[in-house]
C-alpha cells in the first residue's frame, strides 16, 4: 500500500488485528526485513511497517535528512493514516535509534519498546568511523539492484569491514552522514517505558557493548544476548527473538 505524506510516496504494509506494533527497519533495508516475524506476529497483533523514504518503496526525501527528520515523518504518516495508539515500537538498527529519538523527544508515543541491535551509540568505535570515510574515497557500492539475498550479504560485508552502511544507498550518502552524527544516548536517559533489548553476541556492526550501554541507560530495560554472528537477529534467530518478543508484549 502507499500513501502520500509531506509529498513523498511512503510505501507500507498493514496487517493482523489488535494492539498495533510499528515496526521500523535499519539503513540500506526495508519493512521485508521483518517477513517472518511480521507471519508470527500477525495473529496476536495489528502489525505496521514502512519503507522509511528512500528505502524500498518509499520515494527518497528531497534534501538531507537526520533522525529528528524521519521521526517527523513518522509521525505525520501515522497521523495520516489515523490509526489507534501504538502499543509498540519495534526497531533494528538505525530503526532502533530513531524510534529511541522520537521517543525520547514527544514525537512518537508508544507503551513499550523492543531494540534489535539497536544503533545510536555513536562514539564507541572511532576508528571504523575513519575506515568508512576512507572506503567513502574508493568508491560507491551500487546494490540497489541486486536481488534481496544477495545485497544482505554485501550489507553484513560492508558492515564487517568498516561498521556502517553509508554506501549501500549512494543517493543517500549525505543523510547517512547526518545521521550517524546524532548520539542518542542522552534521548536513552530520558526513557521511561519498558523496553526490551536484543543483541548477538558477536554481531559484526553493533557490538555488544553498544546493548549494553543502552540497558544501562533505560532504566526500565531488559537485556537479552543471543548466541549469532549476524547483524540480522530477528532472521537468523528469528524464532528466538519471536519468543523473547511475545513474552515481553504480553
């Protein structure tokens, strides 16, 4: 389905009935990324996820964009499409700091929040930000056009090696910018919902430490580490972090 908001096509997925769950993906992604969570959920929950502009379906913003941006977009989708209050917000990745920022400044209101591998801490890992601007110099990674299997491999490659996703949307490359500069640890502080927090244990773009940080900061958080390599937790795991989900929702 789509919808115009703020003159941009946003692309989204409706479906399930009951306590409505935003789901909110990470960079270089879309609203597929949660497909099989989405068919579990779907029976016990109203389920809504977007393509965040410039993403999937959803038509790129017209000038650069930083999270403060997005949120403000969410926000007016939402209200474009007038549904009830949202119980919960679920967000991978960046998706995880967004939600934590809008949260976090009255933008978005929600009864409780699940992390997945939640971005945002943005001052841990000073050095893979260098090695990003450097492969910035070489050149751009164009996989918009490859099938979805195939650029996740390259996303959890690019990941490994210089911890970011700035070049997998090249048209984005200044937003991405933006957006990595926004810390929202001290936007963690200040939330006071239950939120849950799923991290890999060995996850080669958020490290554990980063999971931690942010149960540190919630204090109405709980922290769960799953045994992965990947990035991508709720496919890889996905039947465990369905579980871990369910339990934390009900």
């Amino acid at each position: 389905m789509n919808v115009i908001v703020d003159n941009l096509d946003i692309h989204y997925e409706l479906k399930g009935r009951g306590r409505l769950l935003m789901l909110l993906h990470g960079w270089g992604d879309d609203y597929h990324t949660y497909a099989g969570l989405m068919s579990e959920l779907e029976h016990s929950y109203q389920l809504l996820a977007l393509d965040l502009p410039g993403f999937g379906g959803s038509e790129p913003p017209k000038q650069s964009w930083n999270l403060d941006n997005y949120a403000e977009l969410t926000a007016h989708f939402m209200a474009k499409l007038g549904l009830d209050p949202i119980y919960a917000i679920i967000g991978h990745s960046n998706g995880g700091a967004l939600a934590i920022r809008a949260l976090a400044t009255g933008v978005l209101k929600a009864n409780k929040l699940v992390l997945l591998a939640s971005a945002g801490v943005r001052n841990s890992q000073p050095a893979k930000r260098l090695a990003t601007k450097s492969v910035a110099k070489v050149g751009k990674a164009t996989t918009f056009w490859l099938p979805e299997a195939r650029r996740q491999q390259l996303r959890e490659k690019l990941y490994g090696s210089v911890g970011s996703d700035m070049l997998a949307v090249p048209a984005l490359e200044e937003t991405f910018k933006l957006t990595v500069k926004q810390d929202v640890q001290a936007d963690a502080a200040q939330l006071k919902l239950a939120t849950l927090i799923i991290n890999a244990n060995h996850d080669p773009a958020i490290p554990l430490k980063d999971g931690e940080r942010f149960h540190e900061l919630i204090k109405n958080s709980r922290l769960e580490v799953l045994p992965s390599s990947s990035h991508f937790i709720h496919q890889t795991k996905a039947k465990e972090v369905v579980s871990l989900i369910e339990d934390f929702l009900s």
